[in-house]
DNA sequence: CAATATATTGTAATCGATTACAAAGTAAAA
DNA sequence: TTTTACTTTGTAATCGATTACAATATATTG
C-alpha cells in the first residue's frame, strides 16, 4: 500500500501539498491538485489513519460499554448513538463487559492509551470510581443508569416516577396486592423503581409486603420466569406484578401461561419498551423510554464535553403503554 | 499525559531500555526494570497505542459487519466472536451497515486505512464486488451468510438440508399444505431455505404453490404479522407454515393469535433458534444453528488468515428443536 | 591480567501522517 | 521595471512508540 511519501514522488510535489489536497486545504492550485489527485488514483492510495491520528492524537473512535448486548433494551439507544456518531464523523465501540472488571480494565485503558476519544456508558455495573477516575482526564458520559450526586453527565428518564405512575395504573385497574420483580438493588435504576412502587402503594395504603418483593440475578427472560414461579407459590398470591424490565415481565407472563389453573389473571407492567414486547401473548404493557433520542443526546453530550463545553445532564420524558398483559 | 521519553528520563534511562520493560523484553536487568517500573507508576504512565500501532502497522482491531444489531439472531455469534477476539489480543469493532452502501464505505475504509486489521462480515446484504476487492489486500471472513463459489473463505451451516428437515418435520405431522415465509431472494441463505422447503415437498408428492409463499422485505417481528395475515386470507389457507427465521416465525405466531376463528391450529417452524424463541405462546419449534461457535471459529480463522495460512471454510451442525408450535 | 564472549544499554532510524515556518512564485502597485 | 503584497509550495520537526545496530559493561576463559 502507497503511502504520502510516494505520492508526493509521482505527482512531483511535497509531502505538505499532498497532505494539503487530502485536507482539503484552501491554498492549492487547481493544476497541482489535479496532479496529486491523478497520482492518488494512480496508487491507488488510501492515508493511514494511524499516521493521522498519532500526529492529531485522537482516534475518532467512542467506547460505548454495556453489560450485555443480548439485552434489547440497549438496540435502540446503540441506534441513536451510532447516528449520532457518524454524523460527527466518530465511529463506536461496542464494548460488552459481560460485567467483569477485567473486561472494563481493557476497555478503560483503551482510553488512557488513546485508543478511543470518550466514553458512553450504559453499563449499570460499571465501577463508578474507576469511571470517575478517568473521567478526570476523559470525557465520560452515562446514558440511561446515572450516579446520583455524581459529577459525571447523565441523559436518563425519572425512573421513580415513571415506576410510580405504573404502579398506580395497576392500582386504578383495583389491584391491591401489587408485586414488584426487580433486579440486584446495587443498580440505581431498581433502587428508583423501587421506590416509586412504594410511593404510589403507600399513597393509597397498601400493603407493602417483603415477599412480594422478587430480587432477581440478571435480567433474563428466564429470571422472570423464575420470579413468578415463586411469586405463584405464595399463599396469598398477589394479583398484579410489576416488573423492572421488560425481558423480565415477558418471563413473568411465560410463567403465567404456564399455570393453567388461575382464578383470575394476573396483571403485568414492564419497563423499557423493547420491539419484543409487542408480539407477547398478551401483549405487554411498559414503560416506553425515548431510547433512540437518549443515545442521540448521548453523544451530543459527549461532543460537547470534548470541546470543554460545560455539559448539563438531561432527563427526558417516558410513556406508559398499555396494552394486552394489564387487560385480559 | 506523559510519553515514553519522559519515563525515560525519569528513569535515567534510553527509551529503548524504557520499550524493552514495556514489552517484557528478556534483557533488562532487575535493577533498571525496577527503576523503569517506579518512573512508570511515579508518573501515572499508559503507552500510546497510536505510536504502538504506527511502528507495528496494526491496530488489533476486528470489523464485524452486519446489517443490523436489533436482530436478536446475530446476538450469540457476537458472543464468540466477543470472547475469541479477546482471547487472541484482539477487539471487535461492530458495525451496523443498515443495509446502506455509505455506511459500508465507512467501514471497508478504516480497513484500507489501517484502522482495522480484519473483517468478519455476517451481513447477506454486503456488496460482494467490493468485499472481494477488500479481501485481496486484507483477511475477510464470512460467518453464515456466505457466497457460493466464491474465494473469501466461510463458516456456515447447511441451510438447505436444515429447511429440508425442517419442512419434512412439518409432513410427518400429517401436514400437506404448507407455507413458506421467506424474506428477499437475493440473499443466499433466502434461496437455500427455499431449496430445502421445495425438495422436502417434492419428496412427498406435495404441491409447491406460489400463493403459499411469501416475501417479506425485512426480517423484523412485524413483517412476519404481515406475512401469516395474507397466508390467512387466501380462500385455500396453508395448515403449516414455515419461516426463514425465528423473528418471521414468532410475527407469524402473533398474527395466528390475533385471528380467533380458525377451525384447526396451523403449526409454524423458525429458523435460529433466538432466545425469545422459548418464550412466545405457544413456544417456538426451529432449527438452531451452533451461533457461540460459529462466531467463534470465525475468528479463529481470520486469525489464520492473518497469518497468511491456507483458511477451510467450515460447515457446521445443526438441530431442529421441536417445541409446542408444531404440536398444539 | 588480558583477551574474548556475552549481557545490557543507548543511538538513531523508522512507521505515515500534519503543520509551523521558510522559500519561491505570481500578481498588483508604484 | 522595481517593489511590495499575497499565493502557493517545500523543508523539516513532530506525534510516541519499536527495533536494528552500535556501544558499553560484565562475565568467562586461558
């Protein structure tokens, strides 16, 4: 492969002029530019980026870490990101941590080295102090799972709220034993959610009872279906189940399906809006997030911290979806 | 941040001395090493990989193409494609080409640029032209989709055998109407299925009738909905139905869901095994491609072919997994 | 101890681009 | 035709590492 050197040879002209045309440069004539060009094709030559990107020292490239590719909530938002990105001539690293620390290591010292220009994460298991570290010297944004108090900028939605307003939506259905799936309470989000389910149960004096709180490991479908399995062995069996995640509630509603002798049905909200919802049977009621415009902002967040601007975190706006699984 | 001269000097030392303990180099004495060693910690030192990867003209970086990150079917490979690369010092660069030419272009660039060492393209929808262009100066791998009689080497499964069986699976059942929902022609893998679902009729006398065959455009949830939705409306209706992939597949159970007056159940076969395969209702009968190792391999051999060795395209095992939509 | 072999370290070229500054060329003004 | 101003091009340093080769230090041998 042809390198500036050898252009510059078979068009007759410097390094400088060459690099000029390949920059675009203002102050070349049109007859050396032509002969460069000619040259370029002649070659067949394509600039190293490497070359380019030691003497610029930036990579043009983001780290975008997530624990787990295999959770659709995270397409939508990587959707964003990616648009976004390329539309500012950056390129992503989807980096899977599969939340071990090693796999973070390599990642992070990606960045130390170089190697990557910022840093989006979605990772709810990330080592925030790790995180913050680098931030320091990187720009670092948080998409969707935040640090409250942190210094770091966030794009999320209120996630208490939102659990807030599902939860009372089962209420106004008349449940009144109401059970909560949940994740590890080491994440923020389940923390928020939590207690959004408390505050819209306590505003209408209902019990909060511990066993019908579920802590589930991940957030597989088949978690979910463990968790209403349990939830189904209780003496007194709540009547309506909200879930953190939708992989969750959609394992909550297999598990359903899978007990033919229920009285009455049982209720079920998700949260996240994931396409799968929508092809359940019944259909899954959720929480939409604006996953798309979070991973958009996301990196206009991150354009803005890398110009030194001052970044203001956002909290964007979600929406109940109703549907099949909290009217059957 | 600082550089390589600066531990050097720190250290009182060349920054060859400094490179050699960088690398593990054999001779270093302990003292110096240890000297070296306290310069890097004292100054906070991480190696630029831009200079690293400038002298070595590598950047241990593996492009993995593919149209679309949202199709769940893709989610396994990039597992082993994720932990081989690893295991190998390398990292995966995953590229959504969304079906577009520009955003290819983007791509095979940062290849031709230096800035990726490989390519691993699961993508049926790649320009073929250019990705043979590609492959002569640079390693390529296919992973499951694949060009037949081409020269870029491959690992896939049998695609016509799998739809054969699949489809015979069906007849066995007693079934003799049955309907194909296959996504465009113009893929490979499209054509394949097609093969297998026509000879497994053929076999058995069967009738192939073009009004039992759909082409969808896309492979997402809803095109599957709008497939089984004209299947169900034909005055002769199919009593079985099978689908190009798992996302067809579990639309298509939808729709049959949707439709409430149907005299006899109508079976449906996927193809891929996704994981929301096992949590449709009914669950999904389909043939499950060895997606873990798929990936895996495909690294494997573009590691070889990065060491200029003779790759063998692999063709691997499948296994059709019988579930309850084919036996309610 | 001197001569030689071996282990350790240093010097400087190199990878392929960008870019400040200098030099040469061209056009405009005197 | 000079002189001056402005454009265009070239020279060489630079980014941060690796590494061939040279130089020096140390160990071994007779």
């Amino acid at each position: 492969m042809a390198n500036i050197q050898q252009i510059a040879q078979e068009a007759g002209v410097s390094v400088a002029t060459v690099s000029r045309v390949l920059n675009n440069a203002t102050s070349v004539t049109q007859k050396t530019r032509l002969k460069v060009k000619r040259a370029i094709n002649e070659l067949n030559y394509e600039p190293s980026m490497l070359g380019r990107n030691l003497r610029k020292s930036e990579s043009r490239l983001i780290l975008v870490l997530l624990p787990s590719i295999s959770n659709p909530f995270y397409n939508e938002i990587i959707n964003g990101i990616q648009n976004s990105s390329i539309a500012n001539n950056y390129n992503i690293l989807l980096c899977e941590t599969d939340s071990k620390p090693e796999r973070e290591n390599i990642y992070f010292n990606m960045v130390k080295n170089k190697l990557a220009d910022g840093v989006i994460s979605m990772d709810p298991t990330v080592n925030m102090q790790k995180l913050n570290e680098l931030a320091k010297n990187h720009p670092v944004i948080l998409c969707s799972e935040y640090e409250e108090g942190g210094t770091i900028p966030y794009v999320t939605i209120d996630s208490e709220l939102a659990a807030y307003q599902a939860v009372k939506h089962l209420i106004r259905l008349g449940n009144e034993k109401i059970a909560l799936i949940s994740s590890d309470e080491k994440f923020l989000y389940a923390r928020l959610r939590r207690a959004g389910y408390e505050r819209a149960l306590k505003e209408f004096q209902l019990p909060i009872r511990d066993e019908w709180i579920y802590h589930t490991k991940e957030l597989e479908f088949q978690n979910g279906v463990q968790a209403m399995r349990m939830l189904l062995q209780l003496e007194e069996k709540p009547t309506a189940v909200f879930a953190v995640s939708d992989t969750l509630a959609i394992g909550a509603l297999k598990a359903l399906k899978a007990e033919s002798e229920l009285p009455n049905p049982i209720a079920v909200v998700g949260f996240d809006n994931i396409s799968f919802s929508n092809m359940t049977y019944p259909t899954l009621t959720t929480i939409s997030q604006p996953m798309y415009k979070m991973g958009y902002l996301a990196v206009d967040m991150l354009m803005n911290s890398m110009k030194d601007e001052k970044v203001e975190s956002i909290v964007l706006d979600h929406e109940l979806i109703i549907r099949d699984s909290t009217m059957w």
